[in-house]
C-alpha cells in the first residue's frame, strides 16, 4: 500500500458523497435516520485537560498558568457580564463594556 493511500485510509478521493469514512448516515453524533445532528448525551467524562492558547500545550484544567510557555490559563471576565474576554481585549464582545 502506498503511502498516500495509507494516509488516507486506504480509499480513493471520491468527491462530495463518494462513501469512506465519515460519510452516510452513520456520521458520529448523527442520528441514523438522518434527520440531522443530535445534542450529544450529558454525563460524559469530565474535563482533565486544557490546551493552551499560547502553544497548545495540555495543562492541568486547574492550572493558573502553562507548564510549557508559562502563560496565563485562567481568562479573564467582564465586570458586568461575565462573559469571557480574549487577552487583551479593550471592550467586552457581549456588552460593550470597556475593560479595566
């Protein structure tokens, strides 16, 4: 087998709706009868891990700070809403507030 045809899982590009993995109605979190994504079941593994912004390093979900690059992991929240900021963001995306 080719190199490129195991990269791709053995089959041939076959457009749009060719058939291979990943197409049809058995799609992860598709229900079988087609009629469109479901809203996966609650109750799943809880998170350990987070990547971080920064380089993409998994850190601990309680970590302040990335064991790698050392970056902040703890975003920051608007003091009216709540809603998360980006680091360095001048105004809140949900309500316009400006930041501190």
């Amino acid at each position: 087998m080719g190199f490129l045809k195991w990269i791709t899982g053995g089959h041939a590009q076959r457009g749009h709706h060719g058939g291979g993995h990943g197409s049809g109605h058995h799609e992860r979190g598709r229900d079988p009868h087609g009629w469109g994504w479901q809203v996966p079941a609650a109750g799943g593994a809880p998170l350990r891990q987070l990547a971080c912004a920064g380089c993409g390093a998994l850190n601990d979900t309680q970590a302040r700070f990335c064991t790698q690059c050392g970056a902040a992991q703890q975003s920051a929240a608007c003091s009216r809403c709540y809603a998360a900021l980006a680091a360095g963001a001048r105004f809140c995306p949900a309500c316009g507030t400006q930041t501190a």
